[in-house]
C-alpha cells in the first residue's frame, strides 16, 4: 500500500566561512516523509562549501582569514578579517598562500591567530 501522506519542509543552511545562516531555502520536491526528514535535517547545518553572499564580498576584497579553536577547523571562534593577495603572499609560505589565494579564505588557529597580532 502506499502512502497518501504529502509531507514538505523548508531548511535554511548556514554557510561554511561564517556560519551564519545564508540566504537560500531548501524545500524537498519529493512530498514524502523520507525526502522530507533529509531536509529538516538539512536545517541550520553546512551543505556545501560556497561561500553566502556576504562571504563573497569579502572574498572579492580579499583573503578571508577565519580564527578557530586549535586542533579543530570545525569549531569557529568568531574572529575574521580580511588581508589583501599580496599581503597573503608575503605572510605565508608559497603552498599556504597559493591555496588561500585559489580558495579565497584559510583557517587560522587561535594560538597562530593570536601570535601573528591579527585582531581579537
């Protein structure tokens, strides 16, 4: 038998620089329970790595230097600042530069952060 039950939801995901929610809607199509489920749980969690539109600007100004808790990228402290590409390109060796320069932002450290003088 199968099921008449038509469930939707709606999830806004936060964005993977910042962390705040970005400005985008997930809405399954599929009206099923099952479908459903995979976008509440979608709710107010990263779903990709492109940055939200205020990140973008910032990207375009420059490197996005993003603080974090030492030994975990994943846990953001809430320090960021932006540090112009030849600034990138003095401060940090070549292979650390060349990708914050593809990538357009590059985790930090809180000790690092803190040692190299950048703003708390």
């Amino acid at each position: 038998m199968v099921s008449a039950e038509k469930c939707l939801e709606v999830a806004i995901p936060v964005c993977y620089f910042c962390g705040r929610d970005k400005n985008q809607l997930i809405i399954n199509k599929m009206l099923t329970p099952s479908h459903a489920k995979k976008v509440k749980e979608a709710h107010g969690k990263v779903v990709d790595y492109e940055p939200c539109d205020e990140c973008k600007k910032l990207m375009e100004q420059g490197v996005m230097l993003i603080s974090c808790k030492d030994n975990n990228q994943d846990y953001r402290t809430g320090k960021m600042c932006v540090v112009k590409d030849e600034a990138v390109k003095d401060i940090f060796p070549p292979e650390y530069a060349e990708r914050a320069l593809k990538m357009r932002a590059m985790f930090i450290c809180d000790t690092a952060w803190t040692n190299m003088g950048l703003p708390e």
